[in-house]
C-alpha cells in the first residue's frame, strides 16, 4: 500500500499519513516552533498602548516614576540603591521602552492607514454612485422638458380659445349685420 500509486508516506502525531504528490508539503517542523498569535488582537492591543502613549496620563505617570526611581537612587541609604548616579539601568529601561513604543506606535498608525483607506474607498464608491445618480436624474429632467414642450400649456391654450371667441364674436357680428 505504501508503494501505491507513488505516493509516500509520512508520520504525523504517531499515525502514518499518506502524502499526496500533487499537494504541496506543509512547512516542515524546525527546532522550535513559533506560538501561534491572532494579528487582530496583537493590532488592538498595540493601539491600545500608542493611544495610552499618546496621552498625558503616560507623561505624568512617566515623570512620576523616574522622579522616583531618581530620589530612591540618590536619596535614600547606598545598601539600598539599585542603580547609582549615572542611573545606567534607568537609561536602559527607558531605551527598552522605547523600542518596544515605536514598533507599536508604527503598528498601530498602519492599521489607522488601512481603516483609512478602506474607508476613502467607500466614499469614492459612494461618490461614484451619487454622480450617477445625478448624471440619471439629469436625463430623466431634461427628458421632462423635452416631452412638455410638445404638451399644451395653460398659457397656450388660453390664447387659442381668446383667438376663437375673437372670430366667434367676429362671426356674430357678420351675422347680425347681414
């Protein structure tokens, strides 16, 4: 049964699989897989942290901490001061935030993009319909005034029935006279 038809066979979780040729493999295991992650909920909580960022409750709370982390280092007893003068470690600290800020921040302004886009999209369609909607109604007007320039109007009507009493009045002066 393995030699079938060509096709090879393969374990998988301990069951034997048969592989099919006119398939393409699945991506062979490495050393160490990557976690699995859902990219909708890492692109919220990104934008959850760049709007945090963004606010001045991050500046305050910010200020707030190294004012700490600097009054502890200077201020209290050496034995327990975990970063001296040259606050190295604040410097490190803050150079981590800052890179794991900016992918996010970057991260987050794309999807801002991409909602923007989509949503110019939407309104050129929109647009787009709106024009032919107008360009429709144009047509339909000017086919209106078209077809009520050859239906009589009041005005129109008005004159030739004046015209006719005129030559009715006429004829009934003809008459009496005659």
């Amino acid at each position: 049964m393995r030699a079938r038809e060509g096709s090879r066979t393969q374990t998988v979780h301990g069951t034997a699989v048969r592989a099919r040729l006119d398939q393409p493999r699945t991506a062979r295991p490495g050393l160490f897989t990557l976690p699995a992650y859902d990219p909708e909920a890492f692109g919220q909580f990104s934008e959850r942290i760049a709007r945090f960022l963004g606010t001045g409750r991050f500046i305050v709370w910010m200020t707030v901490v190294i004012i700490i982390w600097v009054l502890w280092n200077t201020m209290l007893p050496t034995n327990v001061r975990f970063d001296e003068y040259p606050f190295i470690f604040l410097t490190l600290v803050l150079s981590l935030q800052a890179s794991y800020a900016a992918p996010l921040i970057l991260l987050a302004q794309n999807r801002q993009d991409d909602r923007d886009r989509v949503n110019m999209e939407q309104d050129r369609a929109r647009s787009e319909r709106n024009i032919a909607d107008t360009e429709y109604l144009a047509r339909e007007v000017a086919a209106l005034r078209q077809g009520l320039g050859e239906v009589a109007t009041r005005d129109f009507i008005r004159s030739e029935l004046q015209g006719l009493l005129k030559e009715l009045d006429g004829r009934a002066t003809e008459a009496e006279s005659a």
